[in-house]
C-alpha cells in the first residue's frame, strides 16, 4: 500500500455535481478538482428541487468525470480506484452518481469505493492539515449540524446535533423571510455587516439546557415574528432593519454555536484539535468565534472550496477506507440517510428527516 494510488472521487449528493483526481500513498496531491453548481437553476424556487437535481447531475456527472481527468494531466486507464458519494443526500442524486461510478469500475475494472459524504467532510482536515486522530469535528452546513469525535476513518461518535433545522437552511429562510438572494448564508452575512446586532434581542435556543444538542427553528421563528412585528408597525421593512435583523440573527447562531462547541471541546484531554467543515463554516463571524473558543488547541478550517460540497473530499475518505481494506461491489446502494454514528439514538425532531440527517 505504499506505492502510490490515484483515486477519482465523484460527489452528487446535493446541487453541486464534483469530480476531483487524488494521488494517495505518499504525501497527498490533488491532481484535479471541478465543481458545477446548480445555483442558478434553483434561484427561482427558493430552495433546492430534487428532480431538478437528479436531473442535473445525470446531465453533468461524465462532463465533470472527464475535465478532472484532463484536469489532472492523466487518462481513465490511469484510474486505480473510483470512489463516490453513497448517501446521505437527495436520493436522485445520489443515485445519478453511484451508477455513473459504477459504469466506471465496472468498464475499467477498478476497485469501487462507497463513501459516506459526512465522512468525506470529517476527514477533510486528514486531507489539507495532516491531522492526527482522535479529533473534535464540527460538520456544520444546509443539511446537517453535528459534533464529531474521530478517532479513526470510519470511527465516529457523536456528541451533539441539531435537532430540527441545519445553521444553513435556517441561513436560507431567514433570507427568503427579508427577501434576500439565494444562497441565504453569503447574503445574510453581507447584510450583517451593516447592521447593529443588538438592536433585536433574539433567542439563544436550547442554551439553558446541557449538553451540545442545538435547535435553530426556534431562532428562525423569532425573525419571522420580529419582521411581521415591523411590517405591521411601519408599513414595510427598511434597508436598516433588514441589516439589524441580520446581525441579530447572526450574533445568535455564533454564540450558540460557540458555546456548544466550548461544551464538546469540555473534558477532553487527548483531541489533537478542533475542526470545522461545511458551507457555514464560510462566514467569517462564526470561523472567528470557532477559532477563539478552540484555543489552545489548534483550529482546523480547511480552504473555502474544500468546506463546501466537492469530490476531493470523497477521494480522500475513499482513500483512507481503500487502505483499511473496504471494498464495494455492483450491488452497492444509493442511501438518502446514512449516520456516521451507529450507536447513538437518532436526533429527535425534523432535522433528522433532511436530505443528510
């Protein structure tokens, strides 16, 4: 296993279709990594559609496959591994890729690999920082909201989560509720900017309570009200009160997020560091109070595009459970749910229904 090995990671399980070449074995290379949103066809319904989706990705996945490859100065029969998103997601795109990374393994007689998409984003840190298990892993996006302790590739437990809404999806409403562009996070934190976080009292739900289980539909619910509350006294919302409502907003998921994490990070001796991943780890008030709150231990927060939904993190999660020894055959199946964590009672509430509960 020390002789280097080239991985394609192929990612579908959302709006972004990915594919990213990986030389595995030695010091990691990525050789490749293209990703194609599908932004702009979901602009108009507020929201990602799943048929829209699956559509999309069907129509994009051998695109993608074939620039990485070109990309990364190799050819298919230079392939020694295909590993592919496998679940969680909508299941329409999950599926578009699971066969389409089949039709690979099976045409170039390659081993197939069927990653976990949370893991490819807990090992994410492996991949650009080198970092040593056992780690503290906050998955933090549109879909999901969860402290991971990782002690091995495919060793996951579960300290806490979001028990309806992801930070990302209440992002997103909160910008459809002030009529905001989509995608909601960079929007609202563009607004914030402008705006005086303390204008607006906003709840900090589920911080009277222990542990490091978050809710954030209470928080949304809030805004709705606040800005119904102003319509009704003035007549309309100003570009003033869009700001502040914003910053309030904003300032509450930080200091929730903060202080779950302070209680995750508690009592734990032997964490190599505190890691963050996914969209929501883009805004740069949250990273900031992350990083405080993870001090002294070192805080791991890999490039932008890495945090985001892309296939460099699939290879690299392909990578690690081709060397443990995982294979997959053609029978291996496109899963909407998929818990890292096993052992753990499910989340109560709708957040467990989402596309990556």
């Amino acid at each position: 296993m020390s002789d280097p090995v080239t991985i394609l990671g192929i990612e579908s399980s959302c709006d972004d279709t990915a594919a990213a070449v990986l030389r595995a074995g030695g010091e990691p290379a990525l050789l490749s990594s293209v990703v194609s949103s599908q932004t702009d066809l979901h602009a108009a319904f507020g929201g990602v559609v799943p048929e829209i989706a699956a559509r999309a990705h069907a129509e994009k996945l051998d695109l993608m496959v074939e620039q990485a490859v070109a990309e990364a100065g190799i050819g298919l029969r230079d392939l020694d591994v295909i590993a592919v998103t496998a679940g969680p997601g909508l299941i329409g795109g999950v599926l578009s890729g699971v066969m389409c990374a089949k039709g690979l393994a099976m045409g170039l007689g390659l081993p197939l690999i069927g990653v976990n998409h949370l893991a490819g984003h807990a090992l994410t840190p492996r991949l650009t920082d080198g970092v040593a298990f056992p780690y503290l892993m906050l998955l933090v996006s549109g879909g999901h909201c969860q402290f991971l302790r990782v002690d091995g590739a495919e060793d996951f437990t579960r300290l806490g989560g979001t028990i309806d809404d992801a930070p990302g999806e209440a992002f997103d409403k909160v910008a459809r509720l002030l009529g905001l562009a989509q995608p909601g996070g960079p929007m609202v934190e563009r607004a914030a900017k402008d705006g005086d976080p303390e204008r607006f009292a906003l709840p900090r739900p589920l911080l009277d309570r222990p542990g490091c289980d978050m809710s954030f539909s209470g928080l949304k619910t809030a805004v709705l009200r606040l800005r119904d509350r102003l319509v009704a006294d003035q007549g309309g919302l100003h570009a003033g009160d869009v700001a502040d409502i914003c910053a309030g907003f904003q300032a509450a998921m930080r200091d929730v997020l903060a202080e779950k994490s302070r209680r995750a990070l508690a009592g734990q001796s032997d964490l190599t560091g505190f890691a963050v991943a996914g969209g929501v780890a883009a805004n740069q008030t949250l990273r900031a109070a992350l990083q405080g709150v993870a001090a002294p231990l070192p805080f791991i927060a890999p490039p932008m595009a890495l945090c985001t939904d892309n296939a460099a993190m699939i290879a690299w999660a392909g990578w690690e459970a081709y060397r443990a020894g995982h294979r997959d055959g053609m029978d291996l199946m496109a899963r909407p749910r998929w818990p890292l964590d096993t052992a753990s009672a499910p989340l109560l509430g709708s957040g467990r229904k989402g596309a990556k509960a």
